[in-house]
C-alpha cells in the first residue's frame, strides 16, 4: 500500500504550511503530497485565506525532490482546459516528472459564489468535465510539431500547438467519486487512477467493481490503479489519538465508522489492511492539522513499516 498525504488548505494554511508539511511527509517517505483545489472553507474562518493549487504544486516542485504531487481533485469550473494543460505541463517539467492530474466536475457552489466563477448545473458540469478530460489528454498526447483541434459543445480548438509537454510521457490522470455510470465510465477512458473520497470501507470495493465493469465495457485490459481517501488521526495511545480528534474537531467514533484511518498504530494498520482487501493499492490521508508535524511523522515510523 503507497501512502500519500493529502491536505485541505481551504481550511486555513499559508504556502510555508504546505512546504513544512510537504517537505516533512518527502523526508519520512511517503509516496505522495496531494492538496485539495477550493477557494473557501468548510468550516472556521479559513485564514489566512485560500492558496491555489497549482501556484502552490509549482513551488513545491521546486522545493521536493522526490514526492509525487497533485490535486485530489482540482475543480472543472475554475479554469478553461487549455490553460490548465499549460500550467500542468509546467509544474510536470519543473518538478521533474512527478505531477499527477485528479480532476473533477466541482461540488461547492459557496466557493463559486464567493469568487464569481459560474457554476452550471450537474449535468453541464459532467458535460465539460469529460470534454476537458478529452481535450487535456488530447493537447498532451499530440506529436511536437503538429497542431491539434477539437470541436465539443462547450470548447473548441483551432490549430493549437498542443504545448509545453508534460515531462513524462503519459502524465497521469486521476477521476473519483461515488456516481453510477458517468464517473466509472470516465475513469474507463482517461483515468490511470480511480479515487473513492472518504466512504465507508465497505463501499469501497462496490465502486471499484463499477470501474472494473465501465473497463470491460470500453474494451479496456489495463485497469486503472484503484485508491481511496480517508481522514488520519493516529496516536501513540487513546489518549493522543483523542487530543489530535479534538484538534480538528472530530469524533473519534465517527471517524472511525465512516472509513478513516484511525486509533493506536495498530489499530491505523488493520483499517489500512480493510482498504487493501477491497482493491486499493493507494491511500490519501487526510492530514486536517497542518501545524502536528509529529502526526506525519508517526505514521511514517509506525505505521508505514507494518504495511511492508
């Protein structure tokens, strides 16, 4: 099981929060560093504000040497397909080849509102993403020297030149979510990776087996690699487990309930082994507490080795 750290610096984090806890997570050997792509938070007042995501991956990728980085998920609504395919490819080359794409339709219509970006209805926004996806793939896998064009409902290119190029040659994508029939069937198409978002462990492996359908479906033999989200509060014993709960303002049995990876390291690595048995090769932890850089730290000692 890889192990990545994934972040929600909506809810109040500066840029040298993310460094610290980037740089912290690279040192003690995670696979990955991930944040979330929204403008507003969730809950408290979310200061010191918003930081974007992909001003943010861009400095790191200058300031890791080693960790895949990436979006779980960055939104469809908030940038045009073209320019996000510019500034992938960017951070991609300025990293050195370790960017991933998580892209998604976009959920919080507060955030849109917030910051004047329109947010059409479901089916539109479906709609676009799909086309972006399409497009984003397309403008990456174009030869250099040719031009690309597409004509969609909502976009249409003319004679790009497809540029820059990711560093690697097929820059990863990742689609998630728990929908019946158009997620699985994007994830068929364009997604080397499928992400279940914090459910509960045993529907896990129902979404995956959607995905395994959506393939055979499309006529796809490589599945894509399979993987899911779950908050992290571990602790040495019940009683840090249930300060660092406090901290963020949880509920230790209802973390646990609903698939997070939680309790003694022990305890952390048999809820990890639940996630493995459903299919999951990858697991964002949902880091809330941004300033316990402790936290990162354990699990990497405590917990990551046991997994081997």
């Amino acid at each position: 099981m890889r192990l990545a750290i994934f972040t929600e610096p909506q809810q109040g984090a500066s840029y040298q929060d993310l460094l610290a806890v980037a740089q912290t997570a690279e040192n003690a050997g995670f696979d990955g560093f991930f944040r979330s792509d929204h403008y507003l938070t969730m809950g408290g007042d979310g200061r010191p504000g918003p930081t974007d995501a992909w001003v943010t991956l861009a400095g790191l990728a200058l300031q890791t040497s080693r960790i895949r980085l990436g979006t779980l998920v960055t939104s469809g609504t908030f940038r045009y397909p073209g320019p996000l395919a510019v500034s992938v490819a960017q951070v991609d080359q300025m990293s050195g080849g370790r960017v991933e794409l998580g892209l998604g339709a976009g959920w919080f219509d507060a955030e849109h509102s917030a910051y004047g970006i329109p947010f059409p209805s479901v089916g539109e926004r479906f709609d676009r993403l799909e086309e972006q996806l399409e497009i984003i793939d397309g403008l990456f896998r174009t030869p250099v020297g040719e031009t690309y064009d597409f004509t969609g409902k909502h976009y249409r290119f003319a004679d790009s030149p497809a540029l820059p190029k990711p560093a690697q040659e097929r820059l990863p994508f990742i689609v998630g979510g728990k929908g019946a029939k158009r997620t699985p069937a994007l994830a068929a198409r364009f997604a080397a990776e499928f992400n279940t978002p914090f459910v509960k462990q045993a529907e896990v492996a129902p979404l995956f087996q959607r995905v395994r359908e959506a393939c055979a479906a499309a006529g796809r033999t490589d599945l894509p690699v399979f993987s899911s989200a779950a908050v992290l509060c571990v602790g040495r014993d019940e009683a840090e487990v249930k300060r660092r709960a406090a901290a963020i303002g949880r509920d230790v049995e209802e973390m646990r309930e609903n698939g997070g990876i939680v309790g003694t390291p022990d305890q952390a690595v048999e809820a990890i082994g639940r996630y493995a048995e459903a299919g999951a090769t990858r697991l964002f932890l949902q880091t809330l507490d941004l300033s316990d850089l402790d936290h990162v730290e354990l699990v990497a000692s405590a917990v990551a080795p046991q997994l081997a």
